[in-house]
C-alpha cells in the first residue's frame, strides 16, 4: 500500500490495522473511541478506531526538531 489515507472506513480492526502499519503508539481514548499516531513511509499520521474499527485517518504535519 502506498498510503494509507487510501484506506476505507470500517475496513480493518485495530489489531489488522496494527499488523499492516504498527507499531501504533496512543495518544488519546475513551472507550469504544481509541486514537493513535504512527509512522509510515517517512510520514506520521493520526488514525482513529471505533468499538476496535477504522474509521479515520490524518496525515499530520511534518514537525521541526
């Protein structure tokens, strides 16, 4: 997959989508409502999970160190 905003809502679970583009780090939840970050081809995205479905994702900004 080249990238994974690509993605379709409802499509994967956490734990495929774990599988596929991990490892996930969290940043925030409040169950059924999990959100994550991770890195993806040199790109860093914010994702969001459902009752433990996809049903988001952001590409986030580049960051300055």
């Amino acid at each position: 997959m080249s990238d994974p905003a690509d993605l379709r809502p409802w499509t994967l679970t956490l734990d495929e989508f774990d599988g596929l583009f991990g490892p996930l780090q969290p940043v925030d939840g409040w169950y059924p409502n999990e959100e994550y970050t991770f890195q993806f081809a040199g790109r860093r995205y914010g994702v969001g999970f459902g009752w433990g479905l996809f049903v988001g994702i952001d590409r986030l900004p580049d960051t300055q160190e």
